[in-house]
C-alpha cells in the first residue's frame, strides 16, 4: 500500500495543559460509564488506559466541574454510539434508525425509554435532565435537534460503507459536521458560560471551529477511515480529481490554513462579553490538534 503523507498541521495558538484534576475526572467517568452499564469490566478499564478520554477532558478546559461534567458524559455516551456502529451488526436491520426515533421519543418523553437499552435508558434518566438543568434556555430544542442529525449522519455513514448510499465531498462537509457533533458540544460550552443566555453573532466562528475539528480528524484519520471504507475529504478529493495522494491531501491541507486565518479574525473579532465562550472555541480546536498529534485515532 502506497504510504499516504500526513502534514505537520499548525496552530497559532499554546498547547492546552490538563486540568489539575484531570485523572480524577477521567477515573469519575469509567465509572459512571460502568455503572450505568454503558460498558463492562473490562471496557471500563480499555477507556481508563487508552487516551480516548483525555481529548473530551481537554476539550472542555477549565470550566466548573459540575456543569463541565454533563458535557463529559455526552462525550462518553457519543463515543460508545460510535463503538456500537463501528462493531458492524448492530447499525444494520434498521436498528440505527429505529435507535435515532427512541432518542427522539426519550427527550419527549423519558418514560417511553426501555429499560432493556443502558443507552437509552442513561439518556432519558440523567443526561437530558441534566442538561437541562444547565438553563432554562431555548437552545434546548436545537441541541436536540442536533443529536438528531448526528444520528442521520450516522446512519449515512453506514450506508455508505454498505455500498447503499454514495457521498461527494460536497455533501460530505456537511455530513461531516453533523457526525462530529460539534455544534452540540458548543451549545454546551454556551450553557456553560453564559447560562441561559444565547450567543449571538457567533455563527461563523463556531462554523470555523467545527470545520477544522473535523479535517484535524480527517487528515490524521485517512487510513483509519480508508481500513473502515468510510467517506472522508481526502480519499474524496482524490477520487473527484484523480490526483495523487500527496496531491489530495495537500488541497486538504491547504483549506485547514485558509480556514485557521478565517477563524483567527474571527476570534480577535468576536463581543468582549463573549471572549471567554470564543476562547473556549479556541481551546477545544488546540486541544483536538494537540490529542492527535500524540497518537492514533483509535487503539
């Protein structure tokens, strides 16, 4: 197999240090994931020895604890739904689809959640109710909205590499966004710098911030994704243009400057009362660069 060039990404930004109780959070949620019967014995103690954990713990900084740690937990639950589709059997059968109604149901209604599913059953019980309890705020809808379409994008995704459903790179971008679940994860960040308050005038750099989270994923993540036979923007752009690997992902490569000068004006140009949501933004893309740079996607 033709080795695939992976380029040295820059950000001009400092490195994110862990948080003084970083290990304590880490051990809190293997736990939580445990208990709640999200994982097993010895899934607990896979996630607690792999650094899976250790990007969402930099991702959320220095934030309060308590209200730090709902956006921890929907980490968790996110990554363990990924587990659950990349295992094979169980996003076939319609059952994604059928998960993806339960969700919906489970927000309206946390009584219809079975009891017979952990997931479904931790989100009805204890995720949407404390996330909830960050705000009374209207984004509440949209963040559900939100995990709806991280979920559609799922289900696309496994279409895709079932041979049932094909994907260019312009429709990509934007399921690319949806499965990362970015935009979910900044209304939490909102919630949890300015409760109940929206953030308004920040679109684009929220934009900015996910975009680059995802083709940070996509550029160190190329032969993950290629093993998996899953979409990504640069076996895409390489196909769409019949140009070399090197070619492909120097194109790639050259989005992720152009968009890193994009979302660096938009940072010095974000409200004053918004700076420390925007250098939360910050943060959490350093911290996605730095966490890859480190090792591979997955063990």
């Amino acid at each position: 197999m033709t080795e695939i060039p992976i380029p040295v990404l820059e950000l001009p930004f400092p490195e994110i240090h862990h948080r003084e109780d970083h290990e304590e959070l880490k051990l809190e949620l293997c736990d939580w994931a445990a208990t709640r019967g999200l994982v097993g014995p010895r899934g607990r103690e896979r996630m607690f020895a792999s650094n899976l954990l250790d990007w969402g713990l930099a991702m959320v900084g220095a934030g309060p604890r308590e209200r730090v740690t709902v956006i921890l937990h929907w980490y968790v639950w996110l990554l363990l739904m990924d587990d659950r589709i990349d295992s094979g059997t169980w996003a076939h059968d319609g059952r994604l689809p059928a998960f993806a109604r339960a969700v919906a149901q489970a927000i309206v209604d946390p009584a219809v959640a079975p009891d017979a599913d952990p997931m479904l059953r931790v989100l009805a019980d204890e995720l949407w109710r404390d996330t909830a309890g960050l705000g009374d705020a209207p984004w509440l809808a949209d963040f559900a909205e939100r995990i709806g379409l991280y979920l559609h994008a799922e289900s696309a995704i496994v279409n895709h590499r079932r041979g049932l459903q094909q994907v260019d790179s312009a429709e990509y971008l934007g399921l690319r966004r949806n499965l990362s679940a970015m935009d979910a994860v900044w209304d939490l960040f909102a919630a949890i710098d300015a409760p109940g308050t929206p953030v308004r005038g920040l679109d684009e750099l929220r934009f900015c911030a996910t975009e680059l989270i995802t083709w940070i994923n996509d550029i160190y993540g190329v032969e993950r994704d290629l093993s998996f036979h899953e979409p990504n923007l640069v076996t895409l752009t390489r196909q769409e243009h019949g140009c070399s690997w090197a070619e492909a992902m120097e194109s790639v490569h050259r989005l992720f400057r152009s968009r890193v000068r994009t979302f660096v004006g938009n940072l010095a140009a974000a409200p004053p009362q918004y700076a420390t949501y925007a250098w939360r933004l910050r943060d959490a893309v350093t911290a996605t660069l730095f966490w890859h740079r480190r090792g591979k996607r997955y063990l």
